[in-house]
C-alpha cells in the first residue's frame, strides 16, 4: 500500500509540471483579431461562444478583453487573455501540445519466484522502448508490452485518458527455455581474408538462462572446433568462427556443419531443458575480399578497372577527397573534389557499382557528376592465372567530358584483363571505347579509345597499387587526350571493417603537368 502512494505521488508530481508553450503575439495594421494554432483546424470559442476553426480571422471584433479558447481532440486545450486595441490589428499563434496522462507501469515477478533470480524489466509502448515507469503517454488506446528475459512477455491494452493517473500492476511468470532463429551471417567465407572479412557468425536466440557448447565438424564428421557458450543471461546470442583450429590453423576447403547444443539452467527444481540447432557454413579459399576504388563508377585501380568482384551479398561504400593542381593553371585547385561510391555484387558473377562526383567551386555553385556500372566477371584466375571481365558504364558530369575522378562521361565499355603472379601481385590492362563529349553527353558518334593499365600488390591488411589511364580521341585525326598517373594504398586492419585510403598522382593535358593527392575513408562487409 505504502508504495501504491508513492507511485500515485510520482504521478501527480509529475502531471503538475508542463513545459511552456512557444506562442506569439504580435500587433500589425488593421482592425480585429487573427487567431492561428499548431496543428490547426483547432475549434476556437471567444468569451465561450464558438465562432469557427484555426486558422480564424475576425476583423471586425469590438476593441476590448477576450478569453479565446481554443480546442482540438486529442490535444490540450488552451486558453489565453486577448486584448484587442481601439487601433490595430492583433495576431497571435498557439501551439497545442498532444493531451496526455499519466500512468505508472510496474513489472513485478509471480509469486513464488525468489528475490535472487535477475529480473530487469524491459518497458515498450506501442512498440518503442521507455526509459524508467512513469510515463506521460497520449491520450487513446496504448498497447504496454513488458519483456524481461527469463520471464514470459505481458502484453496489456490500456485507455489513456486526459489529467488522469493510473498504476498498471503486471505479473510476469518464469518462461520455458527454448532456442530459436538460429543463423548465420556469411554462409560462405574465405579465413585467410582480413578481420571481420575472414570470420563468419552464428545467431540464435534463447528465451531463459542456458547454456552448452558449439561444434564444428567436418564433413567426414570429424569435430575441427568447439567452444563452451554461455551461461546466457539475454536473448540474442552471437558466436565468431574464424575458419580455423583451437591452434590457429585454417581449416581446408569444404562444407562445415556447425552444431549448437544448449540446456536450460533451472532456479528451482525443474527438469533440464536441452535443444539444438545444425547450421551449415562453406570455407572457400578462392573467396578474396578486397577493397577496391570505384570513384569513376567503376571498381578496380584509381585509373584502371579490375577483373574482381565482390562475394555475393558483400558490399563496400567509399568516400574519398582530392587536392592538387590541375593541368593548364598557374594555381593550386579552388576546389576540393569528392567522391561517394558504393558497390555490390547481388550474384556470384556479377557486380554493380555506382558513383556521385562532386566539385565545389568555391564562390560558386557545385559541379555534379554521377555514374553507374555493371561488371560481369567471365574468368577468374584459379588454375590459370588469367582473368577477364565485361563492363559496361554511363557517366554523366555538369561540366567537361572528364570529373577529377577520371569518370568519363558518356556511355563506356570496357574489358579488363589481369595476370596474377602468386597470391599477392596482379597486372592489369583495360581497353575500352567511350562515347563523350563536352557538355556531359555524347556530342558525336566517334568514340573515343580508353587504354588503362596497372599493377597492384594484396597484403592481409592492405593493397597498394600503380594506375595509369590514357584518352586517344579520333574525331579528325588521332591525338593524345589527358593522361593519368595515380597510386593508392587501402589499409583495412582487423577486425574492424573500415578502409583508409591515401593516393597521389600527377597529370597531363594540353602540354602541361599537373599534380594531386587525395585521402579516404570507407566501410567493406
């Protein structure tokens, strides 16, 4: 009883306080009274007769005191003093707050359950999460959901009313241990691959404490790994396995069942629970994870598009900033050109990649590019260390047949080529033809020849590499477009996911040089 009171006084308490509202007053030329409200369509009485809805205008009210009240469901009314002039017209604006009430929710275990069994109550209302038990909700109906782990959820339907206060008292009983949505988050992965890259990861969820212990087995049936897991004291449970033996060796090529066995750990003297869960994971060593740049739209080297794409379901998001001198000018760049880029490979052959390319002039408006691409990977070097691959692109850029990015404008195809050496070096050579033109969009039905080539070495936490790009225009007579020269490394330490990237480079068009650097974050899964 003596805690009823208290939390009856909490309530009170706090019905009592209200913030202020933000209303404003305001005399302009004219005669009357205009009355405006937020939200509007709020049902307005002056010296209690109801003379319309908000937003209202009376131009012709008599000067003198009024009481204007204004009411709208579900909302607070609200009432002010108004006093019109013999001369002017009178403005004012109320913010309406949403009515509410108060209601105190209280958890409490069933009896029997003893105090020394955890029981840390988790409070949602109409689906979204509330810190502490008393609660200042909107007027209605509300559907209070109680979880706490160990326990069975409760679920109650309540009515809301204005000013008022009320106490919900719930009882919540002990749950039956039970195991459920048991998943994996890469079915497919490669351990020699860095960090978070290389590992995969087993979900499940439990309803109660538990505990048990995780197998791994081969496909001979051999056990490879085990881990004991718990006890649990939440609902979702995670566990790492990073391809390889208790002493850190990868483990071969194949299938992996993963075998999850789990018992319940009881307070009082019911039985043992046990259940289990079979999950299936590949190790595939042919699986390479790698960051690559796709700030022209298409992913590879900075100048030189590669023949690799990602792992179905992998996805990588960049975002890089140059600075330098461009060719042909006596200064440093006004500008300071950025790149957001994102790639995925939705099939096991194939990858998308789009870009957004942006220029600001300073004192000026911004110059846009963006750009999309899709590769298909016909040949990836396994027993032979050739690799081909199609793409296909469209660029599109305000200004100029070329962003500082090296995004051609135009539609662009492309076929890389590479020749790996061992597991760490890899050349590339990717001719392609481009259809550009000045103002962004093919201007003539000559294209213009694409020669890029590169080298790159792979590290388990980085890659670095070396691109060239050249341009060979054909329209009257063949002539050497821009040429660029870039290299880059990407660092990706493990375990996290993020990429740093660094690169420098110079240019050359029209007869002169030009130089750039450029720095860049991103994030690859």
């Amino acid at each position: 009883m003596h805690r009823k009171l208290f939390f009856i006084a909490v309530l009170v308490c706090a019905a009592l306080f209200q913030a202020g509202a933000a209303d404003t007053y305001e005399e302009r030329e004219g005669s009357g009274l205009e009355i405006m409200s937020e939200p509007s369509n709020a049902k307005v009485y002056i010296n209690g007769i109801e003379r319309g809805y908000t937003p209202l205008s009376l131009p012709n009210l008599m000067p003198g005191s009024y009481v204007v009240w204004l009411v709208k469901e579900t909302y607070a009314d609200r009432q002010v003093m108004v006093t019109v002039p013999q001369k002017g017209r009178v403005v004012i604006s109320l913010d309406m707050e949403r009515a509410t009430g108060m209601v105190m929710i209280h958890p409490q275990k069933a009896p029997g359950v003893p105090s020394s069994v955890p029981f840390e109550p988790e409070i949602y209302v109409d689906g979204e999460y509330q810190q502490g038990g008393a609660l200042a909700l909107h007027v209605g109906f509300r559907n209070i959901r109680v979880r706490a782990f160990g326990f069975d959820d409760v679920s109650k339907t309540i009515a809301v009313q204005q000013g008022t206060s009320e106490v919900i008292e719930l009882e919540m009983k002990p749950a039956l241990y039970s195991l459920g949505n048991a998943g994996i988050r890469r079915s497919r992965f490669n351990p020699a691959n860095s960090g978070s890259l290389g590992t995969t990861e087993c979900t499940f969820e439990v309803s109660a404490p538990g505990k048990g212990v995780l197998r791994i087995m081969n496909s001979q049936g051999a056990e490879v790994y085990s881990m004991e897991l718990g006890p649990f004291t939440t609902w979702s449970q995670n566990v790492i396995w990073n391809g390889r033996t208790r002493d850190g060796t990868i483990v071969p090529d194949g299938t992996y069942t993963i075998n999850i066995d789990t018992e319940s750990i009881p307070w009082d003297d019911r039985p043992l629970v046990k259940q289990s869960a079979a999950l299936s994971v590949v190790v595939d060593s042919s699986i390479s994870i790698f960051p690559e740049t796709m700030a022209s739209a298409k992913s590879g080297l900075l100048f030189a598009a590669g023949t690799d794409i990602l792992p179905r379901g992998s996805f990588q998001l960049d975002a890089l900033m140059l600075f330098g001198k461009p060719p042909a000018t006596e200064d440093a760049w006004s500008n300071l050109p950025m790149a957001f880029a994102f790639r995925v490979s939705p099939v096991s052959f194939l990858e998308a990649a789009v870009s957004l390319n942006i220029t600001p002039e300073f004192g000026s408006s911004s110059v846009i590019g963006v750009g999309g691409s899709v590769k298909w990977q016909i040949m990836k070097a396994r027993e032979l260390p050739l690799g081909l691959a199609a793409v296909l692109s469209y660029g599109w850029a305000q200004e100029g047949p070329m962003t500082p990015f090296a995004m051609g404008t135009g539609p662009e195809i492309s076929i890389p080529v590479s020749w790996s050496f061992g597991n760490s070096f890899m050349a590339f050579l990717t001719p392609g033809l481009l259809w550009s033109g000045p103002d962004g969009y093919p201007d003539s039905g000559v294209p213009g020849g694409i020669l890029s080539a590169g080298f790159s070495y792979r590290h388990a936490i980085f890659n670095t590499g070396l691109s060239l790009r050249t341009e060979y225009l054909f329209e009257n007579r063949v002539s050497l477009g821009p040429v660029l020269i870039g290299g880059e490394i990407k660092f990706f330490p493990g375990p996290s996911v993020f990429v740093f990237s660094a690169m420098a480079g110079v240019s050359y068009e029209d007869s002169t040089w030009g130089g750039f650097g450029g720095i860049g974050i991103g994030f690859i899964q």
